[in-house]
C-alpha cells in the first residue's frame, strides 16, 4: 500500500494538574494509504484532533514518528499539497463567501478570481457568495470550509469533525462532496464520530480510545463475521428440527423457514440439504455487523457514555477532564 500518512509509535504527553503527565495520544501506528477515504473514529477526548494537529505539525509529539505525503509532518513543501478544516473552523464573519474565498487564496498567491466562484459552486454556494458569513447556516459554513480547503487543489484533505451539528440534507451533501473528492484520486482522513457517515463513504477506519487504537482495518474486514439469514419455503418440521443448532435461530410458520446462521457456518451444505427436500430458497442476505456494534465493542460502552458527558461538558466551556496547559509548555 502507498502510504499517503504513517505513523509510528506516536506518543503526546500533556503535563497534568501537579506536574503528572496525562497520555493523550498513546503509541498510536496508523497507516493511510494514499487515494483512500479514512475513518478516524472515537468519543470525545479520545484524542483525534490532538493526532491531527500532530500531523499538521501545529503541536509537536512528545515521542514517536509521524509521515505525511511522504515528508515529516509539518514539513513546508508538505503543507503545500494537503488542506485541513477544522473542528470549530473561525471565519471573519462580516466577509462574504467570496471574499473569504479571496482572502485564502491570497494567502496561497493564487490571483484566480474565477476559481474560487468555480469552487463556491461546487458546493453549492453558488447564489449565497455574496453574503456575509454571518448570515450563513451551519452547513453553509461547513461548505465554506470545503471550498477553501480545496484551493490549492490538495492531494490529502484533514477533516475534523465535517459533519458535526449538521442536519441531514447537510449531511448527504457533505458526504456527496467527499466521495467526489476520492474519485479525483484525492487522500481524505475524516475524524468523526459520526458512525453512519463514517459507514457510508470510508474505505478504511481506524478507532481510537483514550489515546490507543482499538481496532483498524478495511471497513468491510472489520464490519464482517456477522450473519447470514436464509429464508425458504416449502419446508416441514423434520428439516427445521434438523437444521436446528446452538448459535443459530431457526422459525418455521406456514412452511417458511427462516434462519439466522453465523456467517463461518457452511451455508452451501444447508442450502444443499434444503433442495434435496425440494424446499424453495427465497433469499440469502448476509447480515454485516453494524459500525456502531463494532465501535461499542471496540470502546466499550462505558467509555462511549464518558466521552458524551465530556462531550457536552466541553461544549458549554466547562472544565474538561484535563487542565489546559498552554502547548510551549509540552513541546
Ligand atoms: N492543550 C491541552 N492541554 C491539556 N490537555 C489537552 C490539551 N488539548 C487536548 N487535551 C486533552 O487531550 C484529550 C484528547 O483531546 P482531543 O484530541 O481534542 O480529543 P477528540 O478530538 O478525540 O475529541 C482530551 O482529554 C483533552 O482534554
Ligand atoms: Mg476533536
């Protein structure tokens, strides 16, 4: 796999109340290949953003190695082909779109009026350029966001939360748009915890929990080892009492069966013994397990509950978990 990020052993150390150390990012190895969407999926405070921000080279690590495009994370000549949105992106908000649109491509020495327009239309700003942002909903912002980070025409895409607080039409264009960009041959890492979203676009997913990666691989390797359920008709009690074994739910109504079997289970042998009664198969649909299982699984439920309480906790302004320490202190 060509690698698009990497990293190795990757720690960062936040220094806590009293001078004890508190571990956020905890020996985390990622591989991205390049062209792929990735997940980056945990609660709250399970520490993607502080790994993006690593990669970005806006905080450093504590310990460990980080590969962005093939440079170190934070190399200049790096940060020319990536982009990155923010979490809780700041816009000045009395400038139109269009005028932000100016404003970073100035900051790039790109002099190309007709591609930020183009870029504006492209996600659907297209008769709200010359608003201010103020005006703009949520959504509108987000695709704000989008259009400016694709000004330089980036190889890989840093999204941090993209679809966080959207409703679902924003929801369904955001995601639109992020596919789109694969097709282009583009690298995009979205941090989420939005499990549908997630379901629907990732090729790949890591999922972290406090720090440590708690499960990665291609979606469908890790969504499989579900079940499988056959349903057909035709069938008497004899077959159902035959096919009836531990771990599997078998119902027999008015001649249909119906059976939930484990996917490692040999189904060719049922639905061979199904036909030499002349039962009729009906359907055979495999049952994938859900993100949302897996993540359950993978974090435990427990932790999901704690990282929603600190969910909300932070965005009221609250007090976090850990005390905020200002970066120059860490690094
Ligand atoms: N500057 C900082 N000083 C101390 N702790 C921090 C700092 N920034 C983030 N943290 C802590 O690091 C943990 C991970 O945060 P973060 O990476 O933002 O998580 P996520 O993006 O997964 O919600 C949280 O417990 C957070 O409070
Ligand atoms: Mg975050």
């Amino acid at each position: 796999m060509n690698l698009a990020i990497e990293t190795k052993k990757l720690v960062k150390t936040y220094k806590g109340r009293g001078g004890s150390g508190i571990t956020v990012v905890d020996n985390l190895d990622l591989e991205v290949g390049a062209g792929e969407i990735f997940g980056f999926l945990g609660p709250n405070g399970a520490g993607k953003t502080t790994t993006i921000k690593i990669l970005l080279g806006i905080i450093a690590a504590t310990s460990g190695e980080a590969y962005v495009l093939g440079g170190e994370a934070g190399d200049i000549e790096v940060h020319r082909r990536l982009s990155y949105l923010p979490e809780k992106p700041y816009y000045y908000e009395y400038m139109t779109g269009l005028e932000l649109m100016r404003f970073y491509a100035s900051l790039f020495k790109i002099k190309d009026e007709a591609k930020c327009i183009e870029l504006l239309r492209r996600v659907n700003l297209g008769n709200d350029f010359n608003r201010p942002i103020s005006q703009y909903s949520k959504g509108m912002q987000q695709r704000v966001g989008l259009a400016q980070s694709l000004l330089n025409d980036p190889e890989l895409l840093f999204l941090d939360e993209p679809t966080g607080g959207l409703d679902p039409i924003a929801h369904i264009e955001i995601r639109d748009l992020i596919l789109q960009f694969r097709e282009e041959g583009k690298t995009v890492f979205i941090s989420s915890h939005e499990l549908s979203d997630v379901e629907r676009i990732c090729d790949r997913v890591a999922i972290i929990n406090k720090g440590q990666i708690v499960a990665q691989g291609r979606l469908e390797h890790l969504l499989a080892g579900g079940r499988v359920e056959i349903t057909a008709d035709g069938v008497d009690q004899a077959m159902h009492d035959a096919l009836m074994a531990p771990e599997r739910v078998v119902s027999l109504k008015s001649g249909r069966l119906i059976l939930d079997i484990a996917d490692t289970d040999d189904v060719n042998s049922i639905l061979d013994s199904l036909r030499t009664k002349q039962c009729k198969v009906q359907s055979i649909i495999p049952r994938r397990k859900r993100l949302e299982d897996l993540f359950i699984e993978a974090v435990g439920a427990d932790d999901v509950a704690k990282g929603r309480e600190r969910g909300r906790m932070t965005e009221k302004g609250e007090a976090v978990a850990v005390t905020e320490t200002k970066e120059e202190e860490n690094v």
